[in-house]
C-alpha cells in the first residue's frame, strides 16, 4: 500500500564494520531493484511520505477532506515500515496456529532508526503493557480508542509533521490560505518529479512490470500498492491511465485485495507485519 537499501558491497575494517553495522540493519538485505537504483539517485521517501504526497493536491497543498480514510492507513504505513526496518515483529508461533490478527507486535530491535515518527511509535510499543496486535495499534496510533489510558498512544498532527518533512526534503512548500472562517497552512507541491516518480512506480507495478506471485514483488511497491489502496488515494496515482489500462490495474489491485494475508505470510521471504497490516485493512 520508502527507503531504505544499500547497494554495492565494500570491504570494511573490523572496526568500521561495528560503526555502520546499525545503519546497515535498517535495510532490506538484497540487492536494490531498479525502482530503488532511480530512487537513489534522488530524494529518498518514507512509504507514510509516499502514501502522503499521493494524497495531497498539487496546487491546494492539503489532502481531500472527505478522506476519512488516510488517517488510519499512514499508521498502517508505519508498521509496515518499522516491520521492514526490522525493528517490530509479531510473536512467534506455538504449538496452535494463530492467524496474523491475532498474534501481538513484539520489539525486535529498540534502536532509534532516524525519523521522529517512527521512534515515537517503536517508543510506544516497546513501553505498552500488555502488549497489543497489528491492528489494535493502528487503532492506537489513530487514537481510535474509548480507554482515556491508551489516549497517550495517539501520534498526533501525523499529516502536518510528514508535510513538513516533505518541505525540508524539497518535495513541498508551506503557504497559509484563507477559508472564510479560519486560516490554515497548506503545502503545494514544488517538485513534481518527486511525485512522479511514485506514481510511475505504482503503475509499472501494476502494468508493465505486474508479476503474478507476491514472492517475487518488491516489499515496498506491494505495500504502497494496498496502503495507497487502504488509504483512498490509489486513483491519484491512476487518473493519467487510458480506460483499458486503469480497468487492468484495478483487476490486478483486486487480485492483490483477494489474496488471503495469512497464507501469503507463510511463505519463504515474506514479512509477517507487512502482511499483519495489510490484514488490517481488508480482513
């Protein structure tokens, strides 16, 4: 429904081996894909950035205010990120199987990865009591939650403070505009290649470059794909296709929708949060 890799391989001394050893962690360890090699090259984006830019209109600055949906899947976006991170894991099986909902979000390595957003979120999880599942801190991190006591999980003013990582990264700009009633900050878009280039990715995914077996999608792409889907700006990243291409992605994007999260996360090479999350939102 972000950034994240390391490319050619160098030889290190024993001691700068250590010094970089917990950058190198936060990776995925596999070589980069050519969408990764071009995003190189340019500014690196987070998949709540992505999901974000996808959601914001270019001119107006400000996402749809009847999208009462990208709220809860930008914290989707946060999972999967710490999941791919490897910072967060879900328990372990037992002796009895339990599906992905079911089973509770453990930490698997507490080290801060760099974003404010994300150490906020691995903070919380990692200090929760009991511990919760997927989509009981999706809810959490919402604030979707009648406890007054888990209220202090809320990770409040998400779409102001990935808009302002967006302006320091040179995708967006802050402007005020005047509603009648009240002034609010907005944050049009000042570079249209960065957006591009996610758009571009969404529909290579899902038209030139479609492999019919999640194993062999790249991680990220597949979690953009559902979490753009999951959060209600999927056609943004669509409206430039020709009606037989949008009716082909949206077949593939329901095939996507149709596959069952708990099989899929069984098999060699997927990531039980990505597919916990993804879980979340169509189950």
């Amino acid at each position: 429904m972000a950034t994240r890799r390391t490319g050619t391989h160098v030889q290190r001394t024993e001691a700068s081996r250590g010094a970089e050893g917990a950058q190198d962690e936060d990776v995925d360890q596999r070589p980069p894909s050519e969408d990764e090699q071009e995003d190189s090259k340019a500014t690196r984006l987070t998949l709540m950035e992505e999901i974000l830019l996808l959601g914001i209109k270019d001119r107006e600055g400000y996402t749809s205010f009847w999208n009462d949906c990208i709220s809860s899947g930008l914290r989707g976006c946060l999972m999967i990120e710490l999941g791919l991170r490897s910072r967060i894991e879900l328990q372990r099986q037992g002796m009895r199987r339990r599906g992905l909902l079911s089973r509770k979000v453990e930490v698997k390595d507490a080290r801060q990865t760099g974003d404010v957003l994300l150490d906020e979120a691995l903070k919380h999880i990692k200090e929760s009591e009991p511990t919760n599942t997927i989509q009981n801190w999706i809810e959490l991190l919402s604030g979707e939650t009648w406890n007054p006591l888990k209220l202090r999980y809320q990770l409040r003013n998400v779409r102001e403070r990935l808009a302002k990582n967006l302006v320091e990264k040179g995708v967006l700009t802050t402007e005020k505009q005047n509603f009648l009633l009240f002034d609010m900050t907005t944050h049009p878009l000042v570079n249209p290649e960065a957006k591009q280039r996610i758009i571009k990715k969404v529909q290579d995914a899902l038209l030139s470059r479609w492999v019919n077996d999640t194993q062999r999608f790249d991680k990220r792409i597949l979690a953009l794909v559902l979490l753009a889907h999951a959060s209600d700006v999927l056609d943004n990243a669509l409206t430039s296709l020709s009606d037989d291409e949008y009716e082909l992605a949206m077949k593939r994007v329901r095939e996507l929708l149709d596959l069952d999260p708990d099989v899929e996360a069984q098999k060699p090479g997927a990531n039980e949060v990505l597919w916990a999350s993804i879980a979340a939102f169509v189950k």
